[in-house]
C-alpha cells in the first residue's frame, strides 16, 4: 500500500509533468561525489594519480578553490541531500521536515536517481528509494569489500556484512569479476539510457566508495603506480611537490606557508617504505579506476547526444582519511580482496596537501574538497574560483537549474527552510553574496567562518584558534592571542549555531567565554 508521502509525491509529479509537456531545454544534472579523498590527489589539483577525464572537465570547466564538506561521509551526504546544516538528536540526519535533491527535482519533473553509497538509513523513511530517487542501486551502509559485498569485514572492524540493494530489493550475491566503482558507473549509464527514452530532464547523484578503505584494486592499475610514492620520497616529500605545483597552476596562493607536519605523520626514513608505497599505489589506482568510469559516462552523455545540455559536478564527502583500523603491519595486505588496508595516518594527511589535518578535524585539511564544475556552452572553459562556497548550496542550484522553488510544505510536512545559496552566479562567471557565516562540528572539533576569519576548536586541543584565511589558508599563524575580541564573539557565535541545529554542547557561559580567551 503506498504511503501518505508516496501518493502527494505522485501528485506533485504528474502536474510537474503535465506543465512541462512540451519540449523540455532544461539541463540535465549529474553530481559525482567520491569518498575520502585528499584535496591535492587529482592531476589537475596537483596530484600525482592520472586522472585525463577529470582533468578535461576542469580544463572546459571551472575549478573551486574554496569548496566546502562537512569533514565526514554521513553528515555530508545529509547536508548536500538536503540544503541543511547537519541536524543531531531526534529524527537522525534525514527527517521528514527535510526534503532530498532526490524528492524536490522529482516533484520538479526530473527523473533521479542515486549510484552508489547512501550512508543515511535503509527505513521507510531514510531508504533513497523512498526519499525521491526512482532509481538506486548501491550501498546503504558506509564501506564495504570493493570486490564481493557479501564478505564481512574483519573482526577488528566489527564483522559485519554491509546491505546493498537495487531499488527495494536487497542484493547479497555478486559475479566473479565485480567490483564497486565499476558497477555503480554501469548503473549510472543504464540511468543515462533510461531516462533519454523520453523528453523529460534527469538528476543522477554517483556517489562513489573510492578511495574510502578497504584498499582494494585491480592488478593492473596497481601497477601503473607501485614504486612511485618510494621514489617520491614518501609523504612529506610528496605534500612539498603538490605544494610547488599547486602553486604553479594558480590553485595556491604565494603567500600561503606549507602547513607544518602533522602529528600524525611517522618517519619515513625509519618506515617499511615498500609497504608503504604499496599502500598509496593502490589508493591512487582507486582514484584512476574511478576516473576511467567517469570517462566512461561521459561517453555515454555524448552517444546519448546530451552532453551538451549536461551539468557535471564533482567533489569529496571529506578530506583524506587517517584512520588505520587493523594496524599499519605489512600481514595487511593493500589490493586483493582478503585483506582489508587502509592508508593510515602519514599518506592521510598529506593528501591534503597543502592544507592542515584530515577528515574528522575542521581545519581546512578535513573540510576542503576540490570541486569541478563542467557545463559547456555557459561556463567559461578553464576558470578557477576563489569564492567560498559548501555542499548545502547544492540544493538550491539545483532547483534554479531546474526552474522550480525550494518547497515550504512537502508530503504533509513542514519543511525547514533551505540553508544553501545558488552556485549560479558563481558558474556565470559572477561574484555571488557570501554566506554571512559557515559552520561546522564532528566529534568535538568545531569551526565557524565569517568573511576571511575563521575559527577553530580542534577535538585534541583545549583554546580556539583564529585565522586570516585570506592571507594564510594553510592556517598557519594562529591570531587569537593579538585578537581575543574577534575570537570570543566568533566562538560565540559557533554555540549560537550549535543551538540553531540541535547539537548538545555542554558549556556554560562562562566556561564559552573561557574557552574562547587565549592559551
């Protein structure tokens, strides 16, 4: 029996359809987001793995210097499906007085679909299925085996079998020659098939599980890249590289400094440098599969002869990730689907390059993510933006492209206001009204910008920091000593936010105040 929410959404639908009967010009959408990937890992941000289909859509796009996540893969993904600021306690990241890309493009008359992770629930009412996506095929939980889903992950990571599913069936058996980032593009393509049967416009959300752990990839694109972190000289010579050709493409400000070693970051002198490079090179060979597969769609755009009326985005759910569950021994083998690797906390962080710390930490290093934006014939080939901008203006933009409004009720439901501004202006080649402020918490580490200023309580220190991001993005120079007013009211205003979005902050006033003085 379908749900009260099911049959308004139908509704909504078929007068969307009805009103858009004749030929439909708007552009179709397709936002790719990968999973736990550095700042500074693809070629044309940097990196060394080769990405030529990335590099392409930046060089006929536009490239952010300045884009915005929300440090981990859960709160992210809620924050970009809805428009919102992460909001804690009852009813979870995905409420019913909240409305998904997902539900508002469908009721706009886009086809939807989701490829790939979810991460947000697999009910009644946090299913992608059930949350405006006419089509899914992916995984619900957070990682899973690159190679067989249906295995369990090891003890040390809790055992447990990740559910996958196609639309509302759930899928447990896999062929022998699957693999993750190949079979959420296939999805994508059949969507890209599907939906050019007809006029109407589509949304697809390729949400990708590389290069998040377990390390996972196959023989041969390990091989492209097996030996070169060792011969880079490991990782803090990698991040000095990255730094010089950062600035050489106009992507890092000269006056920026390097940002100091982070303390996480071991020997490499002292290191088990085969294994090490090992690591590294099957992550890298995660980023070029993926690569290969986003060639692979955009192929199918142009055999579809809709390119040319496609809006592609892409980003990372955070930054480079430092865990190291299992340990760093080489017994964990990177790349066969056996074992179950990880980075660990040296490559991690300097994957950020050039920035500081890593996903889970609000430095710029664990909520930085590059950020392609390719749309031919309207955005300005080859461009880079130094306007800052966050996954919450997603909804928004979306909803201009598709010339509908954000809505105030949905399904019965009063739904909060939306948070994000349009990227439009900013893909025109415009200067866009900032946010008055951006926010951010996980875990206990807190930030919150305003204009240039930023600052930052991080979950392993114990005073806030402030820095002038204009002149120092790599925050290096730490001001609230010389700016103790600026401080405190900005501190104040990051609780303020807390309030406003449901996170429980058990600080007094005069502790806030405290907190907020110098060291």
């Amino acid at each position: 029996m379908l749900s009260f929410r099911s049959i308004v959404t139908s509704l909504v639908l078929l007068a969307c359809v009805a009103s858009h009967a004749t030929a439909d010009t708007r552009p179709n959408i397709i936002l790719i987001m990968c999973d736990d990937m550095g700042w500074s890992d693809i070629g044309c941000y940097g990196g060394e793995v080769k990405t030529p289909n990335l590099d392409r859509l930046a060089m006929e796009g536009l490239r952010f210097t300045q884009f915005y996540n929300n440090a981990k893969c859960t709160t992210t993904r809620a924050s970009l499906l809805t428009g919102l600021y992460p909001r804690r306690g009852r009813g979870g990241l995905l409420r019913n007085d909240m409305v998904t890309i997902g539900e508002a493009m469908r009721a706009a008359g886009y086809q939807t679909s989701l490829s790939g992770k979810w991460h947000l629930g697999s009910g009644a009412t946090t299913h992608p299925f059930h949350r405006g996506f006419d089509e899914f095929y992916g995984l619900l939980d957070g990682c899973c085996n690159f190679f067989d889903p249906s295995i369990a992950d090891p003890p040390y990571k809790g055992g447990k079998v990740r559910e996958f599913g196609h639309n509302n069936e759930v899928i447990k058996e896999f062929p022998a020659n699957f693999y993750t980032t190949d079979a959420f593009t296939d999805h994508a393509i059949d969507c890209v098939k599907k939906f050019t049967l007809n006029d109407r416009p589509f949304m697809i959300h390729l949400t990708y599980t590389a290069p998040h752990y377990p390390l996972h990839a196959k023989p041969q694109d390990i091989a492209k890249y097996q030996g070169k972190f060792k011969e880079l000289g490991g990782w803090f010579k990698m991040r000095e590289q990255r730094w010089d050709r950062l600035q050489q493409m106009g992507l890092a400000d000269e006056q920026w400094k390097l940002s100091a070693a982070d303390s996480g970051a071991y020997d490499w002198e002292s290191a088990d440098q085969d294994h090490e490079d090992l690591r590294m090179a099957v992550y890298a060979a995660m980023i070029d599969s993926m690569d290969q597969n986003i060639g692979r769609l955009r192929e199918a755009l142009e055999q579809a002869k809709v390119a040319d009326n496609t809006v592609i985005f892409f980003l990372s759910d955070n930054g480079g990730c430092a865990e190291e569950p299992g340990g760093r021994g080489s017994d964990i083998v990177p790349g066969p689907k056996e074992y179950y690797a990880s980075v660990g906390p040296a490559w991690g962080w300097a994957q950020n390059a050039p920035f500081k710390k890593h996903k889970s930490r609000t430095h710029e290093g664990g909520i930085g993510t590059p950020c392609i934006a390719w749309w031919p014939g309207h955005i300005k080939a080859d461009t880079i933006t130094r306007q800052p901008a966050h996954i919450i203006d997603f909804m928004p933009t979306f909803l201009e492209l598709a010339d509908a409004s954000y809505p105030t009720q949905y399904a019965g439901q009063q739904i909060l206001p939306v948070e994000g501004r349009s990227l439009i202006p900013i893909l025109d080649g415009e200067t866009r009204q900032r946010h008055d402020q951006l926010a951010w918490e996980w875990s206990g580490s807190r930030a919150l910008r305003e204009g240039n200023w930023k600052v930052v309580w991080d979950s392993s220190g114990k005073a806030w920091e402030l820095y002038d991001l204009a002149k120092d993005r790599c925050e290096t120079d730490d001001l609230s000593a010389a700016e103790p007013e600026r401080t405190e009211r900005m501190s104040n205003a990051w609780f303020d936010w807390a309030k406003r979005t449901g996170l429980k902050v058990k600080v007094d006033n005069e502790k806030k105040k405290r907190s907020a003085g110098v060291r």
